[in-house]
C-alpha cells in the first residue's frame, strides 16, 4: 500500500491515555507512574525500563507517549530510534532518555546508546527502552544489553483480534468517525493486522474520507487504494 499525501486532519499522536492495554497493564500503570507530573519529575525512578515484544504490541505508541506526556510538562528528551543516523551527543538538561528499536542499532547508535546511558545513571535520570527481542537475546555490544537487562523489564504481548478491535474502534469514536462491521471486517482481512499498520491505515482513511466528503465505507477503501 503506498502512502497518500492527505490532511490527515484530527489525527493525534500516541498517549498513554489513548494506549488499549489489554494484557499489557502493568506496563501501563508502570509508565504511568513514571512520567507523573511535573512537580513529580524529581523523584520519578532511575532504574531504567525495557520493553520487548513483536511487532504491533505497542512498544513504540509507549515510547512516543511517554515522549509527548513529558514534553507537556516542559522537559527536555533525548530520543534514539534506528532511523537516527548520526545521534545526537548526550544534553545534561534531558529530563529522560528514550531508545527505541534497540535490535536494529548500529555500531554508531549503539556507542551512542550506551554514552547516553552511563551519563543518565550519574545524573541520575530516567531511561526506557525497547526492543524486540529480551535484553539477553539482543545482538548488542555486552556492556549496553547488560544495562538494558538490569532494571524493570516488561514483556509486551499482541493484542487479540476483539482487542484490536476495540482499539480501532475507540480511535475512530475520538476523530467522530463511524466505523461499521462490515468496514472493521474488510481492514482485519485485507491488510495488515499489525496494530500500528491499522492505525495508520485508519489515518489515511479519515482523511481520504474528509478530502472526498465521505464516510468511511468498503467502497471508500477501494477508491483510495485505486487511487494511491
């Protein structure tokens, strides 16, 4: 499916507030706890967190949330993701250190990584990683996987399809758009069922239907694969 170049109009990025746990509540509640608020960001933990899971369990959506819940309370976040080529070197005033997509780094990001991680331990700030794999299993440089595997670490688990479900269903009811079964159905079966590629799908589709003036229907979905 090629991507669109539509207003994707009321779309919003990850929260932790919009994040279906389903089996995945404690991590949840953990990350929660974590970011607090501002008058909290003193005594939020240094242990670092990790975590892993497959693809579509919800690593990044965490990631991101917790990014933007911290970025609303004024600070500062050093972000690492396997896309970033040339990182960034470590900013003393980061509230928090975020790295995702761990398994993919590089020799370059994971020499970053880990010179961002013993400079958050001395400060000492918080750090949350993820991967897809468990610390132990990760092909990374010893030094960086054995600090990846010290602190909290919470295994992600997929989603169910009724779960997943209700997650499209809950952000389609927050971007006031109707979706039928019929048009559930016809998403579940004829693309990915990777939670992120359906949000994304999702995405396209609301501004397709805002572009055109249409509700979302199964001929909607084929008009705009016809015309990607």
């Amino acid at each position: 499916m090629k991507q669109i170049a539509l207003d994707i109009g009321l779309a919003t990025g990850p929260t932790l507030e919009s994040f279906f746990a389903g089996p995945n509540e404690a991590a949840l509640r953990h990350l929660e706890l974590w970011v607090g608020n501002k008058s909290s960001a003193a005594l939020r933990s240094p242990v670092p967190i990790y975590l892993w899971g497959n693809n579509g369990s919800g690593k990044t959506h965490l990631l991101k949330a917790v990014e933007a819940a911290l970025k609303e309370q004024g600070a500062d976040i050093g972000w690492l993701d396997a896309s970033v080529m040339d990182p960034p070197e470590f900013d003393e005033r980061w509230a928090a250190v975020l790295l995702d997509e761990v398994h993919l780094y590089t020799a370059v990001q994971q020499h970053a990584a880990f010179n961002w991680f013993v400079n958050a331990q001395t400060r000492p700030i918080g750090v949350l990683a993820a991967g897809a794999l468990p610390p132990a299993d990760l092909k990374l440089r010893d030094d960086l996987r054995t600090r990846l595997g010290w602190g909290h670490i919470f295994q992600l688990q997929v989603l169910s399809e009724p779960e997943r479900r209700a997650v499209l269903r809950q952000a389609a009811d927050a971007r006031g758009v109707f979706l039928g079964d019929e048009v559930m159905d016809f998403m579940l079966t004829r693309f990915s069922r990777d939670l992120g590629s359906l949000m994304e799908l999702l995405d396209l589709l609301d501004g397709y239907a805002l572009q055109t003036k249409r509700g979302i229907t199964i001929p909607l979905i084929k008009s705009m694969m016809e015309n990607s």
